[in-house]
C-alpha cells in the first residue's frame, strides 16, 4: 500500500485509533484502581484490555466491572 491510498483512509483511522487509545487507557486505569469485579481477577482484566483491541475494554465495562 503506498501512502497516497493511506492519506485516503486517514481521516477514517486517526480517530479511530484515539478512541481506541482512549478506551483503554480509561479501562485500564479503572481496572488498576478498583478492586472488585464481577468475575475474574485484576490481571486478567489488565491484559484483556491491553491486548484485545476494542472488545477487551468493552466486554470490561458490560460484564467485569464490578459494583463500585
């Protein structure tokens, strides 16, 4: 691929990729900070949201997070 065709899908990735980052920078915190959850254990949250992309921090925030 060269970079005229990534100049086309730039506008469509830059803000994709920030709130991806933003997502999981905000799970991971949370998941850093609190010690209760719905099932599960902190480590396998950390890395589930670090390392599967969009879905980590989302299945965190519907199902893992607990109650505060």
């Amino acid at each position: 691929m060269d970079w005229s065709m990534m100049k086309e899908y730039l506008p469509f990735l830059v803000p994709l990729v920030i709130a991806q980052l933003a997502l999981a920078v905000t799970a991971l915190i949370h998941v850093l900070r609190h010690p209760h959850y719905r099932f599960g254990n902190k480590v396998m949250w950390a890395l589930m949201v670090m390392f599967i992309q969009f879905v980590g921090p989302i299945l965190y925030f519907t199902i893992g997070r607990g109650e505060e």
